[in-house]
C-alpha cells in the first residue's frame, strides 16, 4: 500500500527550493552514487522524483555529521591543554 501522498513526492525544482541551493546541486546529490551522504531519488522517465522523507534523511545525517565533527574538534582541543 502507498502512503506517500503528491506532496511528498518532489521534483528536482522543489527540492531545491526547500533546501535553498541551484538545481545543479540537487542533480548532483542525486545523481552521483560516489557522494556519500546523497539523496536517493528515482529516475521517472527523463525526470527524478524525490521523497520528502529522503530530504530530510539527508538533513539529519548532514546535521549528525556536523555535530561529529564538531565534536572532535572539542575533544581534540580539550586534549591540547
């Protein structure tokens, strides 16, 4: 059964209007498998059709990733004094 309803399901224009960044970023993000931390679409036709729910994936582990980094920035500062 599907429950994603037409909202949820996005093209490469609004996706890059929710994420304020140029088309060419989102095709990018979705079309290249060696970038980790991309964005899963799938190809419909000529056209990419993107799940809201993979949008905010992508938010949430760009967001974890930040806060790792940051992380071990501190500790490795806490371990220089």
């Amino acid at each position: 059964m599907i429950t994603d309803s037409k909202e949820d399901i996005l093209t490469i224009e609004q996706c890059s209007e929710l994420l304020r960044v140029s088309t060419r970023t989102i095709y990018d993000l979705v079309s290249d498998e060696r970038i980790p931390g991309r964005i899963f679409a799938n190809k419909v036709g000529r056209s990419w059709r993107i799940l809201r729910s993979e949008v905010d994936n992508f938010l949430l582990r760009e967001k974890v990733g930040a806060q790792s980094t940051r992380q071990i920035k501190n500790n490795s500062l806490n371990n220089l004094t």
